[in-house]
C-alpha cells in the first residue's frame, strides 16, 4: 500500500519533472542556444558568404558595399595569385611553428613530469615555477622574449658574462632560411606524403592479418605514389606560374622558444595528472617480473600516456594554428619572416580593407582547425556517451 | 682461511642487504642529480622573469644591451611610474571588462550546464558538441561578420561591445566546465528535491547552486586569466578609450627606441593580477587549464 502510493508519487515527479519543468529548462537554455547559433555558425556562413565575393573591394567599410559573387575567385588567387606570396609564405611557417612547437612542449612537459613523478622536496615549488608562464597573457610573454631576444642583448650576451664571446644570431630578424623548396613542388609533395602513410597503414594492417583492409589502404597508396612519381615529375601542377622558394624561416626559432616556455608547463601538468593516474599494482606487478626501473617507464608507464599525448597534440595544435597575439607582440605585425595566416587575415581585413580576402584566410584557417578538432570531439565524447 | 669471512658474506641475508646499500646509494646520487636537473630548469625557466624585474627597475639611461644582466644600481622606479601613468586607466578596462564578462558568463554557463547535465531534452545529443565547438574555433572565423554587427548596433569601439564578445564566446568553456561538474552531482538528490515539490528553480536553488562553489572558482579563475590576457578581440574591436592593458602593452612594445624600463614595468603590471591569481589559488587554474582538454 504504502510502496504503491510512493511509487505513485515519485512517478508523478517524475512526470513533473518532465512536463512543464521540462520546458522551463529548455527556455533557460534558448538564449545560449541562440547567442551561440547566430555568433558562431551564423557568422561562421557570413565569413564564407563574404569569402566568395568582392565584398565592394577597397570600399568595403562603406555601409553598403556593391558585391559581387566571384565564386573561389579569392581562394585562387591566395594560393596561385602572385601578389598573395605572402599569404604561402605564412602558411609554411605556420607548419613548420605548428610541427616544432608540438613536439618541442611535448618532450619538455614529459621531461618535466617525469622528474617530477618521485617523492621530492619542494615539488609543489618546481610545479609552481614551471607552470608559472602559463598565467601570463602572450603578450606579456611576447614582450618579455623581445627584450630576451634582442640581437646585441639579452641572451646573446649571456655567454660574455663567463668570458666568452657574443652570439651572433638575430633571432626576430634573422632572414636566414633552411629546407627550402619550391612551392610548385607542393601538390606532389602532398600527395606522396599521403601515398607513404596510406602504405605504411597498409603494411601495418597486413601484419596484423586484415588483408582486406590492407589491399584497401596500400594499393590506392602505390597507385597515387606511383603517379606522382611516374607522371607527375617535373609537371606544374601548384597553377602558380613562376617557381617560389619557401622554407623554415629561423626567425621563428625565438618564437617557438617563447612559446615553448609558455606552454610546456600545460603538457607537464597533463603528463604529471597521468603518471599520477597509473595504478601503483601495475608497476609493482612489472617489478615482481624483474623490470627495472627503466623497463618500467619504457614499457609500462610510457604506453598508458599515449591517449594524454593525443589530447596534448590535439590542444596545442589547435594553439599553434592559431597563433596570434604572441607573434604580433614579439616580432610585431610586419616581420614577414615570422608571420602567419592568422597574422595575415588580421593585416588584409583591418590595415588593407580586403574584407573578402581576410574572410577566405579565416576560413582556410577555420578549415585546418576543424581537421584537428572534429575527429578529437567525436571520439572524446562518443566515448564519454559509453562511460 | 683467512677467505672465511668473505665466504660467510655469501648468506643471502647478507647479500640483500649489501644490494640494497648500493641500491641505496645509487637511488641518492639519483636523487641529487633529479634535484640538479630540476633547479637548472628552474634557473632557465625563471631567466625571462628576472631579467624583466631587473629591466622594470633601471633608469633608462643607464639601459644598455651589453650590460642588460646587471642588477640595477640605483634602483629607479621611474619605469613603474611611468607605466602606472599611462596604463592605469587601461588596467581600469581590463579589470572592469574581466570582472563583468567572467560574472555574466559563469552565471550563464552555470544554468547551462545544469540544464545539460540533469535534464532530459530534445537533440541534446548535438546540442551539448555544437556549443563545445565554439570554444576551439579561431576566432579570426568570424571577426569580420563580428565586426559588421558590432559597428550596426553601435557597440563598436566600447566596452559595453567587448563585454558583450566575451561573453557569448566564452560560453562554451564555462557550460562545459559546469555540465561536467553537475554530471558528477547523483541524480538522486535531484529526484528527492523533485518529490519534495520542488520545480525547475527550486532544485537549482536549493540542490545545485549550494553545492557549485568548487565550479564557480575553477569557471571564475578560468574566465578572469582568459579574458585579462585575450587580444585579438581586444585589438579588433575597441578604440583607444576602451583598450584593454594588453593593446596598450602590444602597442608599446611596436616603437624600436623605447626605453625598455617602461615596457618591462607594463609587461609586470599587465601580469601581477593572473599571476597572483595563479600563485594563490594554482589549483583551481589547473583543474580549469586541464578541462580545456575536454574530460572534466
């Protein structure tokens, strides 16, 4: 009786907290919902819109600038136009500033867990120090490494302090470039990289016995590197008509030093939570089988952090794609040598009024963003629904 | 004979703890070197630090790049002067521009989350990722639509304007922040409060707000050091009333022959409010710091 009249009860809660509670919470949430639909995917459709027209040229604070619908127009000319090197330029330095900052805040952050992961006296003092950059803003980090980084100062006289000379690197400024290629190159390039992964995927799938899957991965791999290498040699496809030399600019090295100072502490913390996480029974397991402790970080602790490196690439990539605020504090707008799409998209729409050329930067950019972070969403909360 | 006792070492007792002294040893020479290592990465990792304050405290005349790494003699606070001079009221906006957008935005996100996190509703299954995405995007993606709507309204070039972007983008860190905080809160205590007759409001009220402190600090943390440091935003849509501390300090650091007192000095006035932030509450700035990753 008593059971029956709870159940009833709780079931007409239940029905309340579906019925017109229900709507009130959906209501709460609208006004996110809509800020949100209008300023991040509304305006993400204008900046395409605007992308692929004219958007009234040099006019285009007007009020009513007169648009004109030129499809890719804006797309083409950044990547074959003459005039738009720079924005090419841009996009390898970003690369190869994405690339080394990654992996440079990688090997830093588990560097710096792993001495950290032990008993030790004043951990929380090295923990502190070590995140300490990742309160600062990046302007203030830019700022700081300008001064750090001057060619007649800074770090380049720290060796005369013990008696030796001075180096001579300009860090910023330096127009020095290394790995040059030629920009033509690039479509061949592209696509032999992914023959090659397409191949070692295969290989991989065939020793671990899934033929089916390896045919399907190795032979569309062979047949467009073999492409590229029988038909594709010493043909133009890039549509840029003259060849162009980009390369790793070294002016970037004080940036990704800068950065790398920053951020490492944000992989350390990752790393650090990880190590932390690992069940002591595993490694006492692995010692009972006489792991030493070597052995142990190698084939134990190393192997169970990889899901944490996945998210730190994922997370810094993203930053590093991005990248804005400390380059334009450090080496300042204008330094090309340095510069990057992000950069650019700044410089096009607010100094030059190319407002349809900055919108087809930013949704380049959008586009290299989203192939990072969509796939990690997927598979993060996909696997947070089964937990 | 004289052999014996070295064949008496031989009894296992012995042995283990002979290995263990020299495993022992090893293990403190192991530690002196850890300990080594880590405050010669703690001496690098400070160098930027020190040779700011030092900067911050010269007199400009006597700034030059070859004795860049001497301590300052005397030390001038003309450098802190000067800086306080012109960034006062820039810091006035930053602050102003923080405290308001961090308020609003926890407060919105809170409800969100909770909403996310203990009702059942139509599509949320997309709704919960699409607001997420918003966090990661660059924001270069929708700056000139922005921009466009800003200068429509009239908001442009204020604070009102730049409080406004803050909030809306900073949505999707503070609803996900607060959801997977409310997700760990048991359902339960939402069904009795709901048995109890209490609707919608009430349960917030009396069941979720009391137990939010821990989300409001890492959310409030989060949001202050993030909108303080911001400056794309900052740079594209105020003039130069409205500027926050970091147009001011990007813009300083633009002119070749500054006198690098000033911008050092600026540099540690910009910085001081996080990084005390940072020093007294670290814990909560990492929890935060670590839930950009996704997993709460």
């Amino acid at each position: 009786m008593e059971t029956s009249l709870v159940r009833a009860h709780r079931e007409g809660a239940s029905s309340m907290r579906t019925g017109k509670d229900r709507l009130i919470a959906g209501l709460m949430l609208a006004p996110s919902l809509i800020l949100l639909g209008i300023f991040v995917y509304g305006f993400i459709g204008q900046t395409v819109y605007v992308s692929l027209t004219d958007w009234g040229r040099g006019a285009s604070l007007a009020l009513q600038p007169e648009i004109t619908f030129v499809g890719l127009e804006n797309y083409r000319q950044l990547f074959t136009g003459i005039l738009d090197v720079r924005f090419r330029q841009d996009l390898v330095n970003m690369v190869f500033f994405s690339l080394i900052f990654v992996v440079a805040c990688l090997g830093m952050g588990l560097f710096l867990a792993t001495l950290l992961d032990r008993p030790l006296k004043g951990e929380g003092f090295f923990r502190t120090v070590f995140l300490l950059p990742m309160a600062l803003s990046f302007v203030v980090t830019g700022t700081i490494w300008r001064w750090m980084l001057q060619p007649r100062g800074g770090v380049n006289v720290l060796p005369t302090l013990v008696g030796l000379p001075r180096l001579e690197f300009l860090w910023t400024t330096s127009r020095q470039r290394v790995l040059q290629f030629n920009w033509q190159a690039v479509p061949q390039g592209l696509i032999l990289l992914a023959a090659v992964v397409l191949i070692l995927l295969g290989v991989r799938a065939w020793r671990r016995g899934t033929r089916r899957k390896a045919l399907l991965l190795g032979l569309p791999g062979l047949v467009a590197g073999a492409y590229v290498l029988l038909v594709g040699r010493g043909v133009n496809w890039s549509g840029l008509p003259f060849p162009e030399t980009h390369g790793f600019n070294l002016a970037l090295i004080g940036i990704i030093i800068a950065a790398t100072w920053q951020m490492s502490g944000y992989t350390m913390a990752l790393y650090l939570a990880g190590l932390r996480g690992i069940p002591e029974e595993l490694r006492e397991a692995a010692q009972v089988d006489g792991a030493s402790r070597l052995q142990i970080y190698r084939y134990v602790e190393l192997p169970l952090l990889k899901p944490i490196t996945l998210s730190a690439v994922v997370v810094l990539g993203h930053i590093a794609l991005k990248i804005f605020d400390l380059i334009f504090a450090m080496s300042g707008p204008d330094n090309a040598m340095t510069s990057v799409p992000a950069i650019l998209m700044y410089l096009t729409t607010f100094r030059g009024n190319q407002f349809a050329k900055g919108a087809a930067i930013a949704t380049l950019l959008l586009l290299l963003v989203s192939l990072l972070i969509i796939p990690y969403m997927v598979s993060t909360l996909r696997k947070g629904d089964e937990a | 004979m004289a052999d014996q006792p070295a064949v008496a070492t031989g009894t296992p007792a012995h042995d283990l703890q002979l290995s263990r002294q020299k495993a022992a040893g090893r293990a403190r020479w192991g530690r002196v070197a850890v300990y080594g290592v880590l405050i010669l990465l703690v001496i690098i990792y400070l160098t930027p630090v020190y040779l700011t304050v030092v900067t911050s405290l010269k007199d400009p005349a006597h700034i030059r790049l070859p004795t860049a790494w001497e301590p300052p003699r005397p030390i001038s606070w003309e450098g802190y002067a000067t800086a306080w001079r012109d960034f006062a009221p820039k810091l006035r906006n930053s602050f102003i521009l923080a405290v308001t957008a961090t308020a609003l935005s926890a407060i919105m996100g809170s409800m969100n989350g909770y909403v996310l996190a203990k009702w059942r509703l139509p599509g949320e299954r997309y709704i919960f990722p699409l607001i997420v995405f918003g966090m990661f995007i660059p924001y270069q993606s929708i700056l000139i639509p922005l921009f466009q709507f800003l200068r429509s309204v009239n908001l442009y070039g204020g604070l009102p304007g730049l409080i406004l972007v803050h909030v809306v983008y900073g949505l999707p860190i503070t609803t996900l922040l607060f959801r997977n905080f409310y997700a760990e809160l048991p359902d339960e205590m939402v069904q009795a409060a709901s048995i109890d007759g209490a609707g919608f409001f009430g349960i917030y009220r009396w069941v979720i707000l009391p137990l939010s402190a821990p989300a409001f600090t890492v959310v409030i943390i989060w949001q202050f050091t993030q909108i303080w440091n911001e400056f794309l935003f900052a740079v594209t849509l105020t003039q130069p009333a409205a500027q926050p501390i970091t147009v001011a300090l990007a813009n300083l650091a633009g002119g070749e022959a500054v006198r690098w007192n000033m911008p050092m000095a600026g540099s540690v006035l910009a910085a001081l409010p996080t990084v005390l932030v940072y020093i007294l509450l670290g814990r909560y700035f990492i929890r935060g710091m670590l839930a950009g990753s996704l997993k709460g």
